[in-house]
C-alpha cells in the first residue's frame, strides 16, 4: 500500500495505523518474546535469571576486583556500583538491541514482502515491544535488589515511564530509518555494530558523566544516550526526578577507585 508524504509525516495517522494493526504486532511480539526461550527446561524464567547473573557478575568484577565505588553521595557498600551499571545496561539495551536488528529487518521477513500483503512498517514495533519486554524483566530484578539492598524505595520510580517514553521515540526513529537504509546498503548492519560498540563505551554507562574531563563532556552530552541512562539512574536509585532543563545532565557523584 502506498502512502503520500503528508500521510507518513503526520505523527496522529502513523499512531493510528499502528493501533489498527495492534492485533499483529501483539501476535508476532509474543512469538518473538516466547521464541526465545523456546526448548529450554526453565523456560521464560531465564528472562529473570540471566540479569540476575549479569548483575552478580557485575558486583564482583567492578566492586571486589576493580574496587570501583561510584561516588561519595551514595553507599558505597559493593553492590552500589553494580546497580548504577546494571541501570545504564537496562537503558542501553532498549537502544541497542533494536538498532542492532533494525538494518535486516525487512530483509530477514522476505517472504512477507514477495509472498502476502503485510505492513512492513510494524517490524521495527516488534522489536522494540521485544527489547523494552527484556528489559522489564532486568527492571525487576534491579528494583527487587535495590530494596534487599537499601531497605528503601523512592516514589520517584513511578517517573521512569517519562524517562523511557523518549528512550522508545528515539529507538524506533533510529530503528525506522536503518530498516529503509538496509534494504539498499548491505553493510550498514556490519557499520551499526561497530557504531553500538562504539557508544555503549562513549555512553555513561561504566562511569557518571562526571568522571569525563571538562574539555571532553560536551562531547558526551550530544549523545541523546546520556541523557536516558543518567536521568534513569536518577529516579531509580538516587530518588531525584529527571534533570531535563539543568545545564548539568548529572548531579550524579564521581567515578573512584576505592
């Protein structure tokens, strides 16, 4: 089906289009989401036990052999600088693994574009449903952690879904356009693996924005990606609400060795 320019530009009718073919975007998120695990004996139960071991993991490496500690304001018990990490990886992972997919979307759905009439457009949708469900399940094990870990549990969590709606909006715009992009160039796929390597070290997510010398931060304040992780940190763990208008993109404490 083709649709003028004006159509594809208004955000109401894209919105509208997506919600008529919810039915299928449901239907083909669900298999992507069970696909996964399918086979295995514990089954979608690995969705919580893989975060678990990561963040386990995490809490060993950074805070027992690299003795790393976040920052003065905060705990600085070992498993504090494993929660401000496993919170940046949540946020990077919504990003990165649809970005990732997005250039052989349509040319891994081939027989739906020569076989049936299917809505193309809803492919990097699914996806995405399938990046945020993954994180959700490392969201809960964060969260369930934080309050073992501190006894306490800030309302400011209930802000997270304004901190990850852009997350969403600029996913699926990047997913969008390296789906189009891929179908005529080949090795974007091979460029965009480099590139999400690239900023997962660029991005926060090791470090506070902080810890980054002056002359350099300005540089790290353009990626969009620093401004997801940094205001996700703040609602989740350091019970602040989101810090859009500062100057300052963090008021997140330093990055030491302990």
């Amino acid at each position: 089906m083709n649709y003028s320019l004006g159509y594809c530009l208004n955000p109401f009718k894209i919105i509208n289009h997506l919600w008529n073919h919810r039915g299928l975007i449901a239907k083909l998120s669900k298999k992507n989401i069970l696909v996964r695990y399918r086979g295995s004996l514990l089954g979608i139960v690995w969705a919580f036990i893989q975060p678990l071991i990561l963040l386990a993991v995490y809490t060993f490496v950074f805070s027992v052999i690299f003795e790393a500690k976040w920052g003065q304001e905060l705990d600085q018990g070992r498993l504090s600088f494993a929660l401000a990490l496993f919170t940046g990886i949540l946020i990077f992972n919504i990003i990165g693994d649809t970005v990732n997919a997005s250039p052989g979307l349509i040319l891994g759905h081939a027989n739906f574009v020569k076989k049936v009439v299917f809505p193309l457009e809803i492919l990097p949708v699914v996806k995405l449903i399938e990046s945020v469900v993954f994180s959700l399940f490392g969201l809960s094990v964060l969260v369930v952690t934080k309050i073992l870990y501190t006894q306490t549990l800030s309302w400011t969590l209930l802000l997270l879904p304004i901190v990850w709606l852009p997350v969403i909006m600029f996913t699926l715009g990047c997913s969008y356009f390296l789906a189009s992009l891929g179908v005529f160039i080949r090795d974007i796929g091979s460029i965009i693996g480099v590139v999400v390597t690239m900023l997962l070290f660029m991005s926060p997510i090791f470090y506070p924005l902080k810890a980054v010398p002056e002359s350099l931060r300005v540089y790290c304040q353009i990626n969009p990606i620093a401004v997801f992780v940094e205001d996700a940190r703040r609602v989740i763990l350091w019970g602040q609400t989101p810090d859009w208008p500062s100057d300052e993109m963090s008021s997140g404490p330093w990055f030491q060795r302990g």
